[in-house]
C-alpha cells in the first residue's frame, strides 16, 4: 500500500491524517528499520507492507469502537501496534502499552521521545502480573497477535472496567471464538460484535471482536500463565 493507497483507505475508516500523522509515521517507520537491524521488532520491513500490515491494520480498530479520550490499553504492543499508531491519530486517548520483552519496551520509549507523545506510557511486565493491580482500568482493552482468544480474554479481561470493552484483533479465527465463549462469560462478558473483512490489496482477513464488561471479574483470574496455558478456561 502506497501513501496515497494509504490515506485514501485510513480516509475510509473516517479518520482524517494530518502532515504531521504521516510525517510522525514515516518517522516511526525508519525507527522501526533501523532498530530492526539489530533487536526483533517485526518481520515485515518493506515500506508499503508497514503501512499496510501494521499502519492501516491498527487503525481499522475503529470499525468497531469510537475513540475520543478514553483510558486504552494494549496488550503484548510488540513494537507498538496498535497502541502507537492509534496515539498518533487519536491524541486525546491516554494509551497504556504493556509488553513483557525490556528490548521492545526501550524501543517504544524511544518512538514516544521522539515524537514527543504525551498522554502515553510503558509497563514491561507479563499481562497477568500487571493486571493484580490494575484491575478493572481501563475502558478499551486490546490486543493483537499475542494468543488465542480463550487464553488472551483471561490476561485482557480482568483490565476492562464494567461497562468497558475488549476488542480483540485477529485474522481468521475458525474455532476460535466457539472455544473462547466459556472464558468470557467466566470473566465477566458477553460478545457485543463480531466484523470480519478483508484488508485491501488481498493482504488477508481480520476479525474484529467486540467484547463488553458486564460484571466484575473474580479475583481468581488472571491465573499464573502456566495455569491459564495448561487449563484455559
Ligand atoms: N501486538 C504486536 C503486533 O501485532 O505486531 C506484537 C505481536 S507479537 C507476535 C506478541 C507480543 O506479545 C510480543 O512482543 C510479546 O513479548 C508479547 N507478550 C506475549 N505474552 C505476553 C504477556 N503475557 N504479557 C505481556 N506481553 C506479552
């Protein structure tokens, strides 16, 4: 996806880009290039793939939720996604990005230097270590690439605030979602929405899956990893 390709689709999502969104991106775009070369951050370098892949594919989160100044975590960011690019294009949010690698929390702090993000943080620290004191937080949980659903609504979850929501972000999920309904339920919510969609230029399907807090989530969850590994719920 070409610049051009790329503001005319994120202009479809009904998201306007500013000079400065796409210089911040370009900006973020050659970090990630140079710290790729010598700490894993992403196997996708080609410039067009990243916006694709990884710019435009953060952003379709808002197919199913709107974003103005809410508390928004992300969880398992990697090397920021979606959690940097939706700072860029949403500046009122206050982001939250937790990621247990220290080499993908270093970079992240160098991309929010830079850029001078504010309203923007960084937890290295596993998910469920994190979430003993952050319980019901946040007003948007989300996640991309991290794990299945029934594992990753039990480290997600427990953030979410009554009433708040979790939007899981995953491609083709077959068995997924079925194999998930227990957990949520278990944790506290129900499905709200599920879209799926094909990303432009055949880059392959997404699923978006809205999920709402009903009730408070039992201080049982999130278990210690191996527990919730060994016996999802
Ligand atoms: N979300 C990014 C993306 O879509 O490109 C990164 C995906 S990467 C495949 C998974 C990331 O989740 C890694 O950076 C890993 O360190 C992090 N991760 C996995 N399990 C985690 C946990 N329990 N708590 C925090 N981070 C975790």
């Amino acid at each position: 996806m070409n610049k051009e390709e790329f503001i005319k689709a994120v202009n479809e999502l009904n998201i306007n880009i500013t000079s400065k969104q796409l210089k911040d991106l370009d900006t973020y775009y050659q970090m990630i290039i140079d710290y790729n070369k010598h700490t894993n951050l992403t196997r996708i370098t080609d410039e067009k793939e990243v916006y694709l892949k990884h710019f435009y594919d953060s952003l379709t989160l808002v197919k199913v939720i709107n974003l103005n100044n809410e508390l928004l975590l992300d969880v398992g960011t990697g090397a920021g996604f979606p959690g940097i690019v939706l700072k860029i294009f949403f500046p009122n949010l206050d982001v939250t990005l937790v990621d247990s690698l220290n080499k993908r929390i270093v970079f992240l702090n160098l991309v929010i230097e830079k850029l001078g993000l504010k309203k923007i943080k960084t937890i290295n620290e596993r998910a469920e270590e994190y979430a003993l004191n952050n319980r019901e937080t946040f007003d948007i949980v989300t996640s991309r690439a991290v794990a299945n659903l029934n594992i990753l609504s039990e480290l997600c979850i427990p953030f979410v605030k009554k009433e708040g929501y979790f939007i899981a972000m995953k491609g083709t999920i077959n068995e997924e979602l079925k194999n998930a309904e227990n957990a949520i339920k278990t944790l506290g919510c129900v499905i709200k929405e599920t879209i799926t969609f094909e990303l432009p230029n055949d880059a392959g399907t997404r699923t978006l899956i809205k999920i709402k807090k009903r009730s408070k989530t039992s201080d049982k969850y999130p278990r210690k990893f191996n527990e919730i590994k060994k016996k999802p719920l």
